[in-house]
C-alpha cells in the first residue's frame, strides 16, 4: 500500500494524474470521433455512388485495420505530414507534435469510425414518415433536424454510442505506446523503478474497471432519459 | 511513394502474417473452449457460480487487452513460487504469455455470444424434444448446438475480427507478428504511410475472408426459427 502513497514516498498523485489523462483523451478523442461521424455519416447514406464509396472505404479500413497500426501511422507520419504542409508555406524547420494531440486524433479516427456506423443505424432506422411529415409541415432545416430527427436518432444510439466510448477508453491504453503519460504508461514507468509489475498492472486493471464501471452507470442514466415517452 | 520500399517489404510483412494467423487460430479455438465453460457456468442456477462467471467475464471486458498481456507477461514472473513450477516453462515465453491473454479476452468475450445464443433458443423447442422422448443429449447436440450457431455466428464473426486486431498488441512483448514488423520496418525507414498501406492492406484482406466466410455459414444455418 505504501506505493499508492501521494507525495514523493508513492506513486499515488501520479497515478491520479494519469487517471485524469486518460479520462481527458478519451473524452477529447470521443468528441473527434463525432466530428467524423458528422462527417461520413451523410456520406455513408448518399445516393451518390462516389461519395458513398469515400464513406464505406473509411469505416472499412479504420475497423479492419489494428488499433496499434494506426496510432503508429499518425506517430510516425504526423509530424512529417505537418512539417511537409509547413515547407510549402516557407517553414523548414522541425515541428513536433504534442502527444496528447497525436494520441486523441488516433484514438478519434477510430472511435469516429464506429460512431459513424451507430448513427448510420440509429438514422436508418428512424420511420420515414417522420422525415415526410417534417418536411410537409414546412419545418425550417433547423427545426426540421435538432428538434425532429436529432432526439429520435440519439434515443437509438445512444446504447450503441456507450459501447463505443468503452472502446474508445479502452483503446486509449495503446497510446501509452507514444509515450503520453496515461494510465498504462505511468504504471509501467512505476513498474520498472519499482520492481513490482504486478502490483501496478493489476492497479491499472482495476482503475480501468472503476473508469467503466461509472461511466456505465451515467450513461444508463442518459439512456432513461432519452427513453422518455416511449 | 515509395514504391521499392512496399514492394521490398511485403515478404517480409507476409511473413510475419503467418505469426498473427497462428496466435489468432490457437487462441480463438482456446477461446471458444474456454467460452463455453463460462457460458454453461453463467446458466447454472446456483448463484455462487453464476456471480463467478459474470465476475470474470465483467473483469476481461472491462479492461484493455494490454493490461492483461502486461499483467501476465511482466507481472506473473514476479511470484517466486511460479518460478518452480512447470508453468514457468509456458510463463517466460512472450508467445505463450500472448496466447494465454488472447484466449482468457476472446473466451470472455465469446461466453456472453453463447450465452445469449442459449437463452434465446425458445423454451418451445425443448419441450417438443422432451415430449417426442428425444434423449436430452440428442437434444442438446441436434436442436440446441444448432440454433446457438446460427443465433452466435453474426456476433461471433465480428468477435474473430476484433480478436485479429487484437494479435496486433502481441508486439507489445516483443512477438514479431504483421504489427511488429510493421513498427520495425517504419522505424528504421521513416516511412509510415507506406508500409502502413501494405499491412493495413493485408489486414483488410484477412478482415475480408473471415467476413466472407462467416457470411457462407450465416447462408449454411440460415435456417428458419
């Protein structure tokens, strides 16, 4: 127990902090992956074959390719990417990415693949009638999409977009491959200067466990509450 | 583009293939026994074993997969009593530490399939068995492992493709699977997007036979219910 303790002596604060981190990416990486989802989703449904295949080909990558592969491609191919769009501005010189940035866009291309697959489903199958009868009552596209089709569509994604963001938590260990202190780095960091691996792996499974273990909990929540009225 | 590059490095990444195939097969066939167990477990009715196979199945799908390759590749060495056991042996190899992982993750995994394919057979079905005098184990082998095939094989399927995503972590402790060779190779020639677009692409054509595949015996045992 004297590892977990805060201060100097433990590893306790730095443990917390971690938490925080990987909390933070999951998040920031969760919110990514719905601006994708924004994205691909309306292309996912066109009618138009060339837009549609642009849609397909990037959930079908995204989930067939590993995790581990794709955080390596942005790992290693970020900073050139970037570094390559700054020399045609004039900027030679080295850009390095922040690890947070790196590690949240990663995770949020992935999550935002499955997130698009979800609100393609919850979208679909939405009755077309309300999608007819919004449009002939003369509802503005405002009205007509937050106030119609928005509530309908999230009240059936929302248990799948749960699934997701247990995913999305989960996944957010493989970034400590990048070296962002989250959770998994700090207890392997902890792990080699203490000589105890199993203390602290064990440690981060059961944070991992708190983590969605309460986040279940508030999203079953949300999930009642989105029911309402049916 | 560098075209020589892909072209130099395919053997190579195909090889290494052949190390994802082997610790995606043994543990998805490890996985399917262990899965099984916890399945028939979970329908027991005492409640001891019951809240036991919830516990593990809770525990393996709560936690990333890294986690658990961590705690028994690094973490298990650690007691010295295991150190004297012939499970050292299986223990300090990276490839058993990698498949003892995988096949406790996927047989977690696969255990809520079988369960729910069980539980939604309907009761109807049984009791016509039971009624035309069918012996209980042709009952269990010719109606119910039937109709739970069916019912698991969709979620199933996806549970294989996550499962050879999931050998991508075997790099983590030093197996040189497609992953690893993958990161070796975008290491020593900075070229990522290359080599990404080569394993990627041989992931995407494993992900594309196993879809298909499921997909035939979704048609074989596409029988009504």
């Amino acid at each position: 127990m004297e590892l977990l303790y805060f201060g100097d002596k433990g590893w306790g604060d730095e443990l917390f902090f971690a938490t925080l981190m990987t909390i933070a990416v999951s998040i920031t990486a969760m919110i990514i992956g719905f601006i994708f989802a924004a994205l691909f989703t309306p292309l996912k449904l066109s009618n138009n074959k060339f837009l549609n295949s642009i849609g397909n080909a990037y959930t079908t990558v995204i989930r067939g390719v590993p995790e581990l592969l794709v955080i390596y491609l942005f790992f290693f191919g970020g900073s050139g990417a970037i570094m390559f769009v700054a020399s045609i501005f004039g900027y030679n010189d080295y850009i390095e990415i922040n690890a947070f940035l790196t590690g949240s866009f990663s995770i949020g291309i992935i999550s935002g693949a499955y997130s698009t697959e979800v609100f393609r489903g919850a979208l679909q199958s939405i009755d077309k009638g309300q999608f007819e009868a919004a449009k002939v009552l003369g509802f503005n596209k405002y009205i007509y999409f937050f106030k119609i089709i928005l509530p309908q569509m999230l009240r059936l994604a929302i248990p799948n977009l749960s699934n997701v963001w247990q995913i999305t938590l989960k996944d957010t260990s493989l970034i400590s491959v990048t070296g962002l202190v989250e959770i998994m780095r700090q207890s392997y960091i902890a792990a080699g200067s203490t000589r105890d691996p199993l203390f602290f792996y064990s440690f981060a499974a059961v944070l991992y466990l708190i983590l969605t273990f309460l986040s279940m909990q508030l999203l079953n929540r949300l999930e009642t509450k989105y029911s309402k009225g049916y | 583009m560098d075209i020589e590059l892909m072209i130099s490095s395919f053997p190579k990444l195909l090889n290494a293939t052949l190390i994802t195939l082997k610790l995606l097969s043994v543990s998805l066939i490890l996985g399917l026994f262990i899965g099984l167990g916890f399945a028939i477990l979970r329908m027991n009715n005492n409640k001891l074993i019951n809240k036991f196979a919830y516990g593990y199945s809770y525990i393996f799908r709560g936690t990333p997969l890294l986690v658990q390759i961590f705690i028994i590749y690094f973490g298990l060495g650690q007691i010295e009593y295991l150190r004297t056991t012939f499970l050292w042996v299986v223990l300090k190899e990276p490839y058993w530490c990698a498949i003892i992982a995988f096949s406790l993750n996927t047989g977690a995994y696969t255990s809520e399939i079988l369960r729910s394919a069980f539980q939604t057979i309907k009761p109807g079905y049984l009791e016509a068995g039971r009624s035309l005098g069918i012996p209980s184990k042709i009952i269990f082998t010719k109606i119910q492992i039937p109709i739970a095939i069916k019912q698991s094989l969709p979620a199933y399927g996806n549970e294989i493709i996550l499962m050879l995503k999931g050998t991508s972590l075997a790099s983590t402790v030093t197996l040189m699977d497609l992953t690893g060779v993958a990161k070796y190779i975008i290491s020593t020639t900075f070229k990522p997007v290359e080599v990404f677009i080569v394993a990627g692409g041989i992931y995407l054509f494993m992900t594309f036979i196993i879809h298909n595949v499921i997909k035939y015996l979704e048609k074989k045992y596409g029988f009504q219910t």
